[in-house]
C-alpha cells in the first residue's frame, strides 16, 4: 500500500468527519539459517512482504542501530526478497546478578537514584530519562567501562532539583575612540599600535575582518596606550538596557501520570482540502490534427495533493498525542481549519471569532498568516506555535506568546561554528553561492566560523579558504580540479557547505567524497541534508558528515516504539524518520501538557516543562519579555565510518 494512499485516510476523515482504523501487524518469524563471518555468528534473514527494519530488530532482539551497521541499506527501506545479516543473539528474560550490582553499604540514596540497565538502554539514553548530564553518570560510576555495559548492571544516576537560569541581557556601558584605517593596515598591525591585544580589538568590532582604507575601527579606552588617549575624541555606546529575565529550567523529567480540565486547540494547516477533492485530471498528451485534445479521467484512489502530505503527518501526529493524553483524563477538543497561503482566509477565521475561546493555536505554517495570528494572540494570551522553519526572525520581535519550534537555521550555524572551532589548526574550506558577496547570511556564518577560530589560534594562523560554488556544466566538469587546490594533503580538512539547496549539496558531496580518498576530510552541513533522497548514502558515512539537527529518533526508547506500535494500527504505516508525524506528536504534547499543569506560567516559562518527546526537544529562549520564543535546541548528529548514524558531543576522530 502507497504512502500516499495511506495518508489520504485523513483528507477522507477531515472531508466527510469519519476514519476507518484498521489493526492487524505484520509478525516476522526468526530464521533458523545462520552463517559466521570474520568469526562472528549471524542469521541470515529473508525480508518477507509488510516487514520492516523495526519489526524485524524487535524479533529478533537487536537495535536499530545493530540492524543498519550490518545492512547500511537498511536505514532507508528494506525490500522484499532482500537477505539481511542479523547479529545471533539469544532471546532470554535476563536478571541481574550479583556482581553486577552496587553493594548496598555503598549506596546513598540521598544523592543518587539507581537504576538497573535494560535491553538497548545507554548512558545517553539515561541522561535523557534522569536530565542529567552524561559525563555525571560516568563520574559517578568510576569503575564501569562504558563500553561494556551489559544488561542488569546497576547505574548510579545523581539526583537534580530544579535550578533557576538567569538570562542576562544587560550591557555595561564602554568608552572608546575611532581609527581610521590608512592603506596598508589591518587589525593586527592596529592592535599593535594601541598596545592592545588582537582579541580584545576583535571583541570590539565582531563585523570587521578585513578592514579597508577609510574604515573607522573602536579602540577601545580601557586597554589603549595613555599616550594616544588625548589625540581623539571619546565615546560612549549608547546601549538599550534589557531587563534580565530569569527563567526556570527543569533539569530532571516532567513526569505525566494524570491530567484533568478540558483545554481547546486549533490547529491551522494546509491540508488543501479543496485541491484533495478533485478527483479527475485533464489529459492533453495526445493530438488531432495538430491539435492537443484535452481529455478529462478519474484519478487514481490512491492519488493526493502532493503538497499535503506532509501536513497529513503532521496532524496524524498531532491526533496521536491527543489520544495519549486524553488516557490520563485530560479533556481535548480539537478544532482543525484548512488554512493555505491566504491571508484573507485567516482574517475571516479570527473575524468569526473561531479562535476567540482556544487554549493554544498549532500553525499556521506561512509567516504572513503567522503575523495576522500572532498578533490576535498576543492581546488575548494565547500561545501560537509555528511548526516549521521560518525564513527570519522579524514575526519574534513584539509577540511574546509566539512559540517558535524548529529552530533558525542561524543556530545550525553558531554550533556549527563552536564545533568547526575544534578544528583550528586545520584546513577550513567554506563551500558557498554567494557569487555576489551580498548576502548576509553567508557572510554571518562565515565572520561566525572565522570569530570562533580566531579564540583559538592568531587570526594571521587561520587557514581558510573559501570556495564559490558553480554547476559543473560552468567550467566543462572540471569543478572537481578547482575544488581540489582548497584541499590540503598534509592536514585534516573541514568542510563547510553553507547551502541548503539540492544540487549545490549533491554535486559538492560527489566531489569531495572522490578527493577523500586521498585526503583526510570532515563535512559540516546544514540539518536539510539528512532529508535529501537524492545523495548516495555512503558519501555520507565515507565523509564522517556532521550536522547539528533538531530531529533524532532514538528506537530503542519504548515510548518510540509504542508510538510506531500505535501509528501502524491507526494509519496503516509506519512513520519515516524524517515524517512531520513525530514533530506533529511532540508539539501537540509538550504544549498541551505544559498548560495543563502549569497553565499561564508555562506560557511565560516554558523551561519549567520537560516531558519525554519522541523526535526534538525544546529549549526555548527569547531576548525579552516583548518578544517571542525560539528553540535552540539541536542534536549533533555524525554519520560515521562504521556506517552509525550516531550523537556526537565530542570532537571528531
């Protein structure tokens, strides 16, 4: 059965008010044909028609991960007929032994929980469950070797309480004179000048990095030689005061066992139900006498608005989190509207007065309709969360009940900065299309990389390069020869890719993945490359990809796989990696908890509310209480030689 077949259920459910569910699983049966390769033992598994990669991990007690090491084809589909190498592994109810736990005369319950490790659980997975950092459970358990961990061993987990954060926003008033820069100067030799040190110059004036005749550079006071201070006039910065803004961080999980009250959500997405219910199309590929004749056929029953699809997910998603939490007594009552690219549409929906009595708005997903919600919200206190990625910040600035999910893509760029940082005595290649040199984002990322780099090593030490993207068809396919004068043979190489576009990505990634089999090279890029179908997989892997993300699926975790388990009963499927379906679910979930139990307070302090989500976390921020909320949470993400796709908080090897 086609994706697009089983999403249209939900136009079916939206158009006519009902929806057919229908259970019944596929049960994989274990093979007892078993092969041994370099030693090791394995079964040899036929994929048989309705398995996939999740049910066939669960029968036969691996992970995901184990599964996809084995099969890298298997971390996108497996196929009918297809053999897959499964790890042998006994299946037996194992009880911990006693070596394996923490002496009782040892323990102290007043600082530490203890918990007994489980199939597929991690240290990682544990700092999740706890909220706490990893490297305190691995301070906390000296003597266990994190590569051995076995199930039934006891874990020392340090408790936490809650803890107050405070954002700072004030900024001390600094005095200071101008240079003008005469020919031949640059931040160095001006640095030397003034007696003052190169890092202190570059703090005062973060957007100049090449400074030309002319330019006017900030000394400033406190560090310049006494002599100099006389022969200029002095300034003061003339800074807006913020008020601090303490929020509340909930370091250890919110715990949902039972809700009560009854909240109502509007959720406002482009389903395009109008475009769903044509179901004939116009035929004009054949002719009469020169003539197209236009022909009118059904569509096929399967057939649905391609531009829905997504949005479908996402609203299954969001029906599945309202089912869960309507199991713990909470009374939800949703409200959905087809709300498209039309800003009328939206005004008539608030004139209506449609929204006037909702708890929370989910959508809608276009800034200009995002704007005309914001702003009726914000008078009346109700938080409005935009689901997908917006293109500028501009709609957070005056509309402090404004949630704003998926994080800009300025805070890939900023950890992509700190951790290219790591880097500094590398070759630094910054592959971009900005032929022009006007457009400021790339121009932020690159001053961003080269700021951060700077803190480590003297800016005159840096070795970066910039590389201006162009089709291959631009110089006869001998791109692939200009790129290689970028990369150094003598040391490692990182590479940038400051592009979300398709083609840019995949040419880029061919290219380097040839000239990585002579070179030592590492690639960044943007979260946009782990959705792309078109790239080789491998180049991926063979390239030790980094990218910050703010999705990550973990399928060992037993609320992702009841949630899998669930969402295949419902709708027939189960959803992909990269579906809107998981971000529908955590959205709807985090939110409509969050004002459940703590009501207003969660809408001014969303921090004090952190349940277990599926896909993304949150961790929302804002510059002052005008202003709305961003997530800057993302997941570091490395693809791996070894063919992992895993989360990587330190440096690359």
């Amino acid at each position: 059965m086609s994706r697009k077949f089983k999403a249209i259920t939900i136009v079916v459910f939206l158009m006519v008010t009902t929806i057919c569910s229908v259970n019944g699983q596929v049960v994989v049966e274990r093979s007892n044909e078993k092969t041994i390769i370099s030693g090791k033992q394995y079964y040899l598994h036929t994929v048989k028609k309705g398995e996939t990669a999740y049910s066939i991990s669960r029968a036969y007690n691996v992970t995901i991960e184990e599964l996809t090491q084995n099969n890298p084809s298997a971390v996108y589909v497996v196929r009918e007929g297809e053999t897959l190498l499964i790890p042998y592994r006994d299946i037996v109810e194992e009880t911990p032994s006693r070596a394996l736990l923490i002496p009782v005369d040892q323990k102290d319950e007043n600082l530490y929980e203890y918990h007994i490790l489980q199939s597929g659980e991690t240290v990682y997975s544990l700092s999740r469950l706890y909220g706490v950092a990893e490297n305190d459970i691995l301070n906390s358990n000296p003597d266990i070797d994190i590569t051995k961990l076995s199930i039934g061993m006891e874990i020392a987990v340090p408790k936490r309480d809650f803890k107050i954060a405070t954002q700072n926003f004030t900024v001390q008033d600094t005095a200071f004179f101008f240079h003008r820069v005469r020919k031949g100067e640059n931040l160095s030799s001006i640095a030397n000048y003034y007696g003052i040190s190169l890092r202190n110059l570059r703090r005062e004036n973060r957007n100049v990095r090449f400074p030309s005749e002319g330019d006017m550079i900030k000394i400033p006071l406190e560090y310049a030689k006494e002599e100099y201070i006389s022969e200029y006039p002095i300034y003061y910065e003339d800074i807006e005061t913020v008020d601090s803004i303490a929020l509340e961080v909930a370091s250890s999980p919110t715990v949902i066992n039972s809700l009560e009250g009854s909240i109502d959500v509007a959720v406002l997405l482009p389903l395009f139900l109008r475009e769903n219910s044509v179901r004939y199309d116009i035929d004009s590929s054949q002719y009469l006498n020169g003539k197209k004749i236009y022909k009118t056929v059904p569509r096929q029953e399967e057939w649905i608005y391609s531009r829905s699809i997504g949005f479908i997910e996402m609203y299954q998603g969001i029906l599945m989190a309202a089912d869960s939490l309507r199991s713990l007594g909470l009374t939800i009552n949703l409200h959905t509207y087809d709300i498209t690219n039309n800003n009328q549409e939206m005004r008539d929906l608030i004139n209506r007065g449609k929204l006037d009595n909702v708890d929370l708005i989910i959508g809608p997903v276009y800034s200009s309709n995002l704007a005309i919600v914001s702003d009726f919200a914000s008078s009346r206190n109700i938080p409005v969360v935009s689901p997908v990625q917006l293109m500028s910040d501009e709609l957070v600035k005056g509309n402090p009940t404004l949630f704003v999910a998926n994080p800009f893509i300025e805070v890939s760029q900023d950890d992509i900065a700190r951790k290219v940082g790591e880097y500094f005595d590398g070759n630094i290649v910054f592959i971009h299309t900005d032929t022009a040199g006007t457009d400021p984002q790339v121009k932020e990322f690159k001053n961003k990389i080269l700021q951060e780099l700077s803190t480590k090593i003297p800016y005159e030490e840096i070795r970066f390069k910039e590389y201006l993207y162009y089709s291959k068809s631009t110089f006869n396919n001998d791109s692939i020869n200009r790129l290689s004068h970028a990369i150094s043979k003598n040391m490692e190489n990182v590479v940038v890719i400051a592009s979300e576009d398709n083609s840019v990505i995949s040419e880029t990634l061919q290219e380097i993945h040839t000239l990585s089999k002579r070179n030592n090279i590492h690639v960044f890029g943007y979260p946009v490359i782990r959705s792309m179908s078109n790239i080789e997989p491998r180049y991926l892997f063979d390239l030790d990809l980094f990218v910050f993300s703010p999705f990550w699926i973990d399928y060992s975790n037993k609320n992702v796989r009841s949630f899998v388990e669930s969402y295949y009963s419902r709708f027939l499927m189960e959803p992909e990696e990269m579906s809107y379906a998981w971000l529908g679910f955590d959205i709807a979930f985090y939110f409509i908890s969050g004002i459940s139990l703590n009501g207003e307070e969660f809408i001014s302090n969303p921090g004090i509310h952190n349940p277990d989500l599926l896909q993304t976390n949150f961790k929302f921020m804002r510059e002052s209480v005008n202003d709305g909320f961003e997530n800057y949470f993302l997941f570091p993400i490395r693809y791996t030689k070894n063919y992992d796709v895993e989360l990587d908080y330190g440096k690359l090897n």
